[in-house]
C-alpha cells in the first residue's frame, strides 16, 4: 500500500533514516507500487532502497548519513 506520509513507513525505516531519506523512499515506493501493483509490494520496497542508496550511505548500523558531492 502506499504510504501518505513518513510516519506511516514501516517502523524500522522511520527509525533509522533522516528525515529527507525517508521522502525519497516513501516516494520512490508509491512510484513502483503504482507502477508493478500490489503483487510487487517487495519490488517496490527495493526500488525505494536503491533510490536511497544513491543519495544516502550507511555509516554504522542505524547512522545514514548523506552522500558527498563529487
């Protein structure tokens, strides 16, 4: 299901990632999700970590931290 806002993400998404992570994966979510439909919620869930990932490294367990620009 897509998500409305950042607080309805899953809990351990809404955890760890800043503020500005959790808006690139809620809205890289809905796209996929709308995109591949409801039989693809885990495609989606991919789609938005990888979408993430390219803005955002993982530092230590728990700690995202964004990118440096090159």
């Amino acid at each position: 299901m897509p998500y409305a806002t950042n607080a309805d993400l899953p809990v351990p998404i809404h955890k760890i990632l800043p503020q500005r992570a959790q808006d690139i994966y809620r809205a890289a979510f809905n796209s996929a999700y709308e995109r591949y439909g409801p039989e693809h919620e885990a495609v989606a869930h991919r789609i938005a970590w990888a979408a993430v990932k390219r803005s955002y490294v993982q530092r230590a367990p728990g700690i995202w931290v964004r990118r440096p620009l090159h």
